[in-house]
C-alpha cells in the first residue's frame, strides 16, 4: 500500500539532507566529475532541479518534458553555475514541487510520465524520492548506498526487480539479502541462479551504480543486466 503522505515527508528529508552536504562544497567541487559517466556534479544537480520542475509539469497535466533534447540542454546550460546558483535552483524547484503536491486532487489518477510511461500519482512521490537519494550517492561526496535509509533500500529493490521481472534477456533469478527474497528475469517454475549479497550491494548492482562484486550467484553467472 503506497502512502504518499509519507513518501512526500522523505523527499523533504532526503533533499535537505542533500542540500546540507552540497552546502559544504566549493565552485570547482561542482565542476567536477560525479560518478556518472560524462557528468559533472553540476550535471547531477541541474538535472534534479529539472526533475522537480518536470514532475510540477506533470501533476499540472502538462507533458512532463518538451522533449530529450530540451531536458539534456537544459541540463547541459545548468550545469557550469557556480555552487550558490546550484543551491538554489535545487532548492527553490524542490518548493515549487511540494507547493504543486499540496494542492487537492485524486491521488489514485493515473500519470503520464517520460517516455510515456504511465503510473499512479501516488507513486510520484517515491519516483522522486529514488531521484534525490541515488544522485546523492552519485555526486561522490560522501554518501554511500550503505547510509539510504533501510527502507529507501528495501523498496527501491523490489522496485527494480519488479521492473527486471518477465525480462526476456534476464535468467529467472531469486535475489535475496538472507533475510527477504524478490524474484526477476523471465517467467519460470523455478530460479536458474540466486544472487546473494548485502542490500546496498543488490540496489547497486540492481540500479546500475556497482558492478556486483561483492554477490556471489548460485546456479550460473551473475546476470547481466539491461540498462535503466
């Protein structure tokens, strides 16, 4: 049962806890390179402070971006301002995102999001809220998957082995931390492999940000898994 209420309450957290850290930066910090591949930190902050904006577009019944090209220039034209502009931008998107989730409406409605997916309002919220976490790691400053709340953990891997699940490039696998257990890859009466590792390192594999080192896998090879 998803609580929107309470996902709402852990994007403010989870963006204050990123502004705190960003805070601490300098100008040529931005300017350097996150851990995503051919992004600055500049790129990673411009881009959640577009994501905010996107999803005020959204819950407003507008196209959630213009098009690609306009939200990667967007982020390109944001992503050489100096920290006090970033904090800001970051900041003030993040309000204007809450302001429009505070306005009335049926949470139970369907979405549309990037690309055309589409998706229950209500689950909004915990989009947005991977969004802040995960980029929080990737900026490299200090926040690691071991400290996303356990939560954050637990849902975001049943979330993405729900969207890994029927797969066809994906072995039936079991994915367990030793204490929960999610099933993905393509239908079968039984896994061909089991993944077993501690939960930072399943979201990471999981979610693209760890190569998956620290699993061991049962059954066969550790899967390979298609890009997000």
């Amino acid at each position: 049962m998803i609580d929107h209420a309470h996902d709402l309450a852990s994007v403010r957290d989870a963006t204050e806890r990123l502004l705190t850290a960003v805070g601490k930066l300098d100008d040529a910090s931005v300017t350097e390179s996150s851990r995503l591949p051919g992004w600055t930190r500049g790129h990673v902050l411009a881009h959640l402070a577009r994501n905010a904006d996107a999803l005020v577009n959204v819950f407003e019944g507008r196209t959630m971006y213009v098009s690609g090209e306009a939200r990667d220039a967007d982020i390109e034209r944001g992503a050489p301002r100096p920290l006090d502009a970033q904090l800001a931008d970051v900041r003030e998107s993040a309000a204007r995102l809450q302001d429009a989730w505070a306005v009335p409406g049926d949470w139970s409605r369907t979405v549309v999001l990037r690309n055309g997916i589409t998706d229950s309002a209500s689950r909004v919220p915990f989009r947005r809220w991977v969004e802040v976490e995960l980029h929080h790691v990737d900026l490299g400053i200090g926040y690691e998957l071991e400290d996303l709340p356990a939560e954050f953990t637990e849902r975001e891997t049943e979330f993405l082995a729900a969207r890994f699940a029927g797969h066809p490039d994906v072995p039936p696998t079991r994915l367990t931390d030793g204490t929960r257990a999610w099933s993905t890859g393509r239908g079968a009466s039984a896994p061909e492999v089991t993944v077993t590792g501690p939960p930072a390192d399943l979201l990471g594999w999981l979610a693209g940000r760890r190569e998956g080192t620290a699993l061991s896998a049962e059954g066969g090879p550790l899967p390979s898994l298609p890009p997000l």
